[in-house]
C-alpha cells in the first residue's frame, strides 16, 4: 500500500492539480484578468470567505507571508481587496474583498460557469453524476489529509 500510496497516489494528485488547474484558467475571461496569477489566486481564495489572516492567504498561494502581503498591497491599492485588524489583537491584520473584488469574483465565477456548462454538457447524465460524487468524495478525503500533522 505504501508503494501505491508514494507512487500512484502522488503522481494522481499532480495529475489532478494540473488537469483542474487547466479545466478552469481555460474557462476564465483573460481580455478582464489583468492580474497576476498570485493576486488572481486571493481574489479567488477570499470570494469564498468573509476575510482571511494574513497567514490564511500565505497559506492558500503556498507563498511566505513576505510575498502574500506584497500581493495584498498590490490589490489593496487597486481598490480590490481592503485590510482591517482584530480589535482584540491588533497584530493580527484581516483582508476582505470590497465591492469592487466581490463584483469582479462574481462576474469571473458567472463567466467560468458559463464556460463550464457547455463543456458538462457533452457528459451524459450517469458522468455527470458520477463526476460530482467523485468530486465530493475527494474534496472530503483532500480536507482530512490536509489537517493531518497540523
């Protein structure tokens, strides 16, 4: 099992990562993007949140805190993204989307949808089905091996 675990198990989930990471930058409206990859990415992280920890957004681009807070600046001073502090720990600095990032977000996931839709539509419905619970099952195992060890 350990071999097929270190073998078949990580090379599947590279295999995963690059196809999802393919499937959904091909259905994004690039003539909008005008965004690095990483500030995309904590637009992306933060549409599906209320606010993160610096931490949190370090985190999520698999980047140091030093490069994440470069990121936030960036989108900060493009109205995208705003900081605010813990008022019982004023060390600790939040960032939330503004309007203006929530109405990008919004926009971008309603283009992606679109884009999806008509590449989901060529499954039959027993794919589909199958698709999501697989999907399902995944994201379940993937948020318990990422707690592991933590």
């Amino acid at each position: 099992m350990d071999t097929i675990t270190n073998d078949t198990g990580i090379t599947a989930l590279f295999e995963i990562f690059f196809s999802c990471q393919k499937v959904l930058l091909h259905s994004l409206d690039y003539r909008e993007i005008k965004f690095s990859r990483h500030q995309f990415y904590t637009l992306l992280a933060l549409g599906g949140r209320e606010s993160m920890t610096m931490g949190q957004v370090a985190e999520s681009l698999a980047a140091s805190r030093e490069q994440a807070t470069r990121v936030v600046a960036s989108l900060v001073e493009e109205g995208y993204v705003e900081r605010f502090y813990d008022e019982t720990n004023r060390k600790r600095v939040y960032v939330r989307l503004t309007l203006k990032g929530r109405e990008f977000i919004e926009k971008e996931k309603n283009y992606v949808r679109g884009q999806l839709e008509s590449r989901f539509a060529q499954l039959s419905d027993a794919e589909m089905e199958e698709f999501l619970t697989c999907l399902s099952s995944l994201k379940a195992i993937l948020k318990k091996v990422e707690t592991i060890d933590k």
